[in-house]
C-alpha cells in the first residue's frame, strides 16, 4: 500500500503540528536507525513512520522511503521520494538525493489497471486493499506494492466478491472485477424444461403406413405359401394314378411330380418371406408413436382364385 499518510503529512505540516513529540519522535528515530542497520526492516519503517507523524521531519521521511525500499515496498519508497524531492527546498541537499532515487524505482513499480467486468452494476463499489478505488481510478494504471493484491467489489443486492493478483517487480496487470451475480430467489426450482414434443403427425402415419404395407406383403406371402402348398399337394397326388406301386411313373407322372416339387419350394420360400414381413411390419406399426384417436388401421385382404392368390391392402 502506498505511504499515504506520510505524504499527506509532509503537504500538511500544520496538521502535524497538532500532534507534535519531538523527544518521543528523536528517540523512534534512532531506534528506527538501529534496526535498519540491523536489517530488521519490518521493526525500523513503523518507526519511522511514527517518528515522522511526531514531528514531521524530512529526516525521517527520507529514512522511511530508504526503509520501505529495502524490504521490497518499492511503489511506497517511490511514492515518498517523489513526495520530497517536489517539496524540499531547492536549497536542500537532500532533494536531488530523494529525486534519484525516486527515478532509480520508476521501472521497478508494478501497476495495476481495474476496469469493472461488463454487466458489472453501475454503482459497484471497487476497493484495493481496502482503500477504495473510485470512479477516476478506474482504468487507470495505478502503482501498488509487489506481491498479492486482494481487489473487491460489491453493489447492493449483490454479495462482495474478492479478486486476488499476484504481482512482481516491473509486472504491469489488468483486472475485470464485479460483484456476486444476484442469489436466485429463495424457494424457485430450477428452469422448467420444455414439454416433450410428439413426433409429427406425418412421420407417425408413414412409420404406421409402412407396417401396415409390410404387413400386408406378409399376410400375401403366407397366403401365396398355403395356395401353392395346396397345389404341390394337389400335383402329387395326380401323379400317383401314372406310377406304380414301386413308384415308376410314366411321362406324365412325372411331370406332375416336377410341378409338385416346383409348387413346394414357392410354398416354403413365400412362408419364409411372408413370415418376416409380418415380423418387420407388427415393428412398424406397434413402435409408431400414437397419432391421435382418429386414425385407423388398414386392412389387408387375402383372396384365393385358381392357380394363385390376391391380396388387398385398404387404407
């Protein structure tokens, strides 16, 4: 965190005055010297800090950004050094000194830019490191201190969120912060999810269309099956009156055996497909969604003429 309060100190030394110990601000002076060349930085800068607060001297500035330099706070020396080297006296020794070293730092400061996140509320209050970051700040590359820097931002009816970069030396960051996004009603399940919808009404009839058509095909196939299983029946038995009992037959009995034969292998093949027509179209037809109450089943017909068969399929 930048030394605020020390160089509002040094701009306002009537407020200082207020306050003013020179003995007890001599003796953190020297307790802070002892332990810088102890290089017990973390005892020395509060120190000096106080020291200055009591009675604001340059001294104890230029010792503190010397301190705060050395363990690493190299935003805060910055900070300071600039502080003295614009309001020391032209006269004063010390103010080249404190302006070398302030431009010594300059490259070494880390900066972080804060923008609020898009949809972010307009009224997000941003803090970094608790000291808040208002509307002119916001995107714009600020100095901060190396290390991990915890950036929060809150809105009413929003829950605070803390954002936290790590940042080294020279390192230059941006960060998008918001708040929580609003907790969702208190007893609301979640999203009702949309009605199913049926398959359409079209695809339902083609699917039911194509099991009735199957299943027709089947019903003319065990249809065709049994009529030419009638006729192999049929044809064998004329043969028998142009054989003898050893089974030798004449021309003509044996012509009526090859028919018999031929009308046996069309019975069992058109069983065979009739069979797994009536299989693939009950599939069809009972695995079609529902189309609704008005529609009907087609009707297949089978009729038997000489010599063969006819099936109707009515839709």
């Amino acid at each position: 965190m930048l030394a605020l309060g020390a160089a509002v100190l040094l701009a306002c030394p009537d407020a200082a005055a207020q306050a003013r110990d020179p003995a007890a601000a001599e003796a953190l002076f020297d307790a802070g010297r002892a332990a810088l060349q102890a290089n017990d930085y973390d005892a020395a800068c509060p120190k000096f800090r106080e020291s200055y607060e009591l009675d604001p001297a340059p001294g104890a500035l230029l010792n503190l950004a010397d301190c705060e330099e050395k363990r690493g706070k190299v935003a805060t020396a910055w900070s300071i050094f600039r502080q003295l080297a614009r309001d020391l006296p032209a006269s004063d020794d010390r103010r080249p000194i404190a302006h070398a070293r302030a431009t010594a730092l300059e490259g070494r400061v880390p900066r972080l830019t804060i923008r609020l996140a898009p949809g972010a509320p307009a009224d997000t209050a941003v803090q970094r490191g608790g000291i808040p970051v208002g509307a002119g700040s916001l995107g714009a590359p600020l100095p901060v201190d190396p290390g991990e820097i915890q950036v929060t931002a809150s809105a009413p009816g929003r829950t605070q969120k803390t954002f936290t970069v790590q940042l080294a030396e020279g390192a230059q960051a941006e960060l998008l912060v918001a708040p929580e996004a609003p907790a969702a009603v208190e007893g609301a399940g979640p999203p009702a999810l949309p009605p199913k919808q049926d398959e359409p009404a079209a695809a339902s009839s083609t699917r039911r269309t194509a099991g009735w058509i199957s299943a027709g095909a089947g019903v003319v196939g065990v249809g065709v099956g049994a009529v030419f299983g009638l006729r192999a029946i049929g044809k064998k038995g004329d043969a028998t009156a142009y054989c003898d009992e050893a089974n030798v037959c004449s021309a003509e009995g044996i012509r009526l055996q090859k028919q018999g034969a031929t009308a046996g292998t069309i019975s069992t093949v058109a069983f065979l497909v009739g069979a797994a027509a009536l299989g693939a179209g009950a599939v069809l037809v009972f695995t079609a969604p529902s189309s609704g109450p008005s529609s009907s089943a087609p009707r297949a017909t089978l009729g038997v003429v000489p010599g063969g068969a006819v099936a109707t399929v009515v839709f």
